[in-house]
C-alpha cells in the first residue's frame, strides 16, 4: 500500500497519470470516498494516461461511460445506486471480464461483486489537499 | 388532416409516453413517477431496467387513452435513441421500433438533448432558429447554437459534473435528501449569499462549464464553518452556480449576437435562474424563452416534437438504428 498527499486537482490528476501506467486490460480500480473526495479527478488523469483524448464527466447520471484510449476504459459511477438489485441489467461482471479497464467510484455499492484482484484507492480531505490510499 | 406523432421516452430514470397533435399541441404527457405515484400510491421507480420494462406498456396505454385515441389513429412514433442509460434506452426504443412496423406506420430516432430543445418549441409555438439553447439537466450541460431545427452547433459544455448534478450533490452535503436540487431551491430562499464562493471558469473566455470545483468549495467551507447557517450556504453556492450560467449565456450572446436564449432540462425550474436570466436579457436586448416545469424535465413530448420535425425533414428512421449511451447534437446522425 502506497500513501500520497495532492495539494490541488492539478496534482491529483497528476497522480492519476502515473498511477496510470502500472494499469493493464482486466484491471478493476475500486475508488472510496466522500462526496469531492477527488475520485472523478483522479480518474481524469488515469485516464490521459491510459491514452483518452475526451473530456472525461462525471458518469453519476449515466452510471457508465466507455471511452476509447489505448485500450478501453470503462468509468463507473455507484453513486445513484442505492439498493443492490438496482445494479441488475448493467451487467457490472462483464465490464470486469471485458478485455479495458475499469474505473469505479462509489465501489462499495457493488463490494461482493468486486473480483478478487481489485485494486482499491480510497481518498479523504486533508487539509486544503487530498491524502490518497493506493492499494496492492 | 392532423397528424398524431406518440413519443417515447426511457433513457433514464423517467418512463414517458406523450401524444401531440401536429406540432405543438400536447394531448397527452405521461411520466411515470407521477403515474406510478397516483396509480399505485407513491411507489418511487428504482433505477432499473426492469422498473421500464414494467412500466413501458401501462404508461404508453395510459398516454394514447387520455389522449383520447386508439393506436390505429397514430400517424407515428418517436422515441429516444441516446444519449442515456443503455439498459434504459434499450426499452423504450425497441418497444417503438416494434410499434411502428405493428402499426405500419413511421418510425423516428431522436436525441435526448434535441428533445430538451424542442421543448421550448411546445412552450412557444412561434419560435424559430436561430437562438441560443442552453440545456441544463442532472445528466447534461450544453450550450449550443441552434442553427435551424435539427440543425446545431455546439458551443460549450461541462468538464466535470452536470449542472442538475452540482445541485443535487450539494443539497446532499447540505443534508438534504437525493436528489435534492429542487429542495436547494427552497432551502436557499430562506438564505442570503454571504458567502463568496468563486464562480467557475469566470476569469477566461470559454464557454464551457465545471462545477467540480464549486462542490469542493462547498465541501471545505462546511469542514471550516461548522456553525454555518446550512440557508446561506444554500444561497451562496446557488449564487455561484447561477452566475456560471448568466457569465457563459452572456459570453456566448456576445460572440454569436443571437438576439433569442432559451434554457431548459430540470435546473432550467429554477426560479431564481429564470428572473436572472430574464433580467439580463432586458439589460442585453433579447428575448428569453423558457418551457413550463414539466418540459424541462424528462418528458415524451419534446421527443414526439423533435421526432414530428425530423420526419418532415429528413423522413423516418430505419428500424435498425442502435441505442447510444453517448452522443452529442454536433455529431447528431440519428
């Protein structure tokens, strides 16, 4: 477990890029945090990293977004679910088995689904910054 | 003689079936959560596919029956085909694919985002392009100038969250329950903007939006100010909110000269951005449009508009169009 200190968006993206490059296809990225924890901001950059040349929104509202980089990355966004059965028909187990990476905030609204090799990153204010938990 | 166009609409959490009457006359607007609510008492549609499945064909009966016709008077059919939720698009449109080649009658693939324009058109009959059309919902924020009907070009959008989003997000940090936009509302007039929170994106020129930032701002004022009257900050953060909006409108006014805006999606409800906007449109010379509240959300009507002028100018849809989870207007190939 590796633990970092962003003192601005600017930096977390930063992270995110680099972060980015440890990422290969069947990856699941688990991401914890409050409400403007930084987790869509955080994404953003994993995403230029992995090669999206698209703005990348917030997926709330949409729940999944696909974008096209060097390989496909698939954004998750849990935030609306609220009861389990609600995530039937968006087939959650077959983006983890598609052959992209897949991105997913508000994770723990779908935990007994995650597969074993997830990667969980979780976030928290501290101070004016982020302090940023990568896991293994 | 009348033509009588049925909209579908499901591309996200709203189930709705609409019949107009040639262009602009509305015979019927069915949206489920009120449908649900007085039909099955105050039961809330979850956010599943299955919720449309259930639901697609009581409410589109509902829609032809209070419009006071049978299925055999219908001259078309109209549904959404992106952008939204693909299990939930991928309800609606088949079902009006089907019901078009049951009835052997036209069928018309409509953008969501077109459908939010052509509800200022149900509003105001009279209008035509160009104007500017800001579309301000909880899953959309675009400006765009409308070139002529179908017609588009888009000006700006937002780099983070939607504008109905940063409303209802806040209104959740505030305590209130999700999705809280409209509770904000009220909450905030009981306020006063005391606080400055900055207005995103006001010191360039773009004509994009972010509201990320602002929801932040939010967040560690409430961690700083513990005591904080949870009114103001209300106030505040919809002053912010509000003024992004009157800066880009302003902005794009000024680079176009369209002497015309119209908003509308969800937040275009809001009260206190309908008399700023109308404000500044005495101030810049031109004239405001902006539909009743049930146009600005999610609705079959403005689907059935769109769907009624897009087969007068560019005939039907073929049957196998898909459903898109993304799409713009600028790239609008439907």
């Amino acid at each position: 477990m590796a633990v970092f200190h962003t003192a601005s968006a600017a930096e977390t993206i930063n992270l995110g890029r680099r972060f980015a490059a440890r990422l290969k296809v069947k990856d699941v990225v688990a991401f914890y945090g409050e409400l403007g924890s930084g987790k869509t901001t955080m994404i953003k950059g994993i995403a230029g990293g992995l090669g999206v040349n698209e703005v990348v929104k917030s997926p709330s509202f949409v729940i999944i977004t696909e974008y096209q980089g060097r390989v496909p990355v698939y954004h998750i966004d849990l935030y609306r679910i609220s009861k389990p059965n609600e995530l039937e028909g968006f087939d959650l187990e077959e983006y983890f088995e598609a052959e992209g990476v897949c991105l997913i905030e508000w994770a723990e609204r779908a935990e007994s689904l995650l597969p074993e090799r997830t990667i969980r990153v979780r976030l928290e204010l501290a101070g004016k910054g982020r302090r940023i938990e990568i896991g293994e | 003689m009348s033509e009588f166009c049925l909209g579908i609409e499901t591309s996200c959490d709203e189930t709705a079936a609409s019949v107009l009457k040639d262009q602009t006359t509305v015979l019927s607007n069915i949206v489920s959560s009120q449908f649900v609510h007085s039909r099955y008492g105050g039961v809330v549609p979850e956010l599943a596919a299955r919720a449309h499945i259930q639901l697609i064909v009581p409410v589109t009966k509902a829609a032809v029956e209070a419009a006071g016709l049978n299925f055999s008077s219908l001259s078309c059919v109209a549904a959404t085909c992106a952008p939204g939720l693909l299990g939930a698009l991928l309800v609606g449109l088949p079902f009006a694919k089907a019901l078009s080649y049951s009835l052997n009658i036209p069928f018309v693939g409509v953008n969501h985002l077109e459908g939010h324009i052509f509800a200022l058109r149900l509003e105001h009959p009279q209008l035509s392009p160009p104007f500017l059309a800001a579309v301000l919902s909880g899953g959309h924020t675009e400006l765009l100038e409308v070139k002529g009907w179908c017609c588009y070009r888009q000006l700006g959008s937002t780099l983070d969250d939607a504008a109905g989003e940063a409303f209802d997000k806040v209104a959740k940090l505030l305590g209130l329950p999700y999705p809280g936009g409209a509770l904000l509302e009220e909450l905030a007039r009981e306020g006063k903007p005391t606080i400055r929170f900055p207005v995103p994106l006001q010191n360039t020129d773009t004509m994009d939006f972010s509201f990320s930032g602002l929801k932040t701002a939010v967040l560690y004022y409430r961690r700083d100010h513990p005591d904080a009257r949870h009114e103001d900050i209300a106030a505040s953060f919809q002053e912010a909110a509000i003024s992004e909006v009157t800066n880009r409108i302003t902005r794009a006014i000024a680079k176009t000269d369209l002497n015309t805006v119209g908003i509308s999606g969800g937040v275009a409800s809001n009260q206190v951005l309908r008399d700023r906007i109308s404000l500044l449109g005495k101030k810049y010379g031109f004239r405001f449009l902006v539909p009743r509240p049930e146009f600005c959300t999610d609705n079959a009507a403005m689907i059935a508009a769109a769907g009624i002028e897009r087969l007068k100018l560019f005939g039907p849809s073929r049957l196998n169009i898909p459903a898109r989870a993304r799409s713009t207007l600028a790239d609008n190939s439907v």
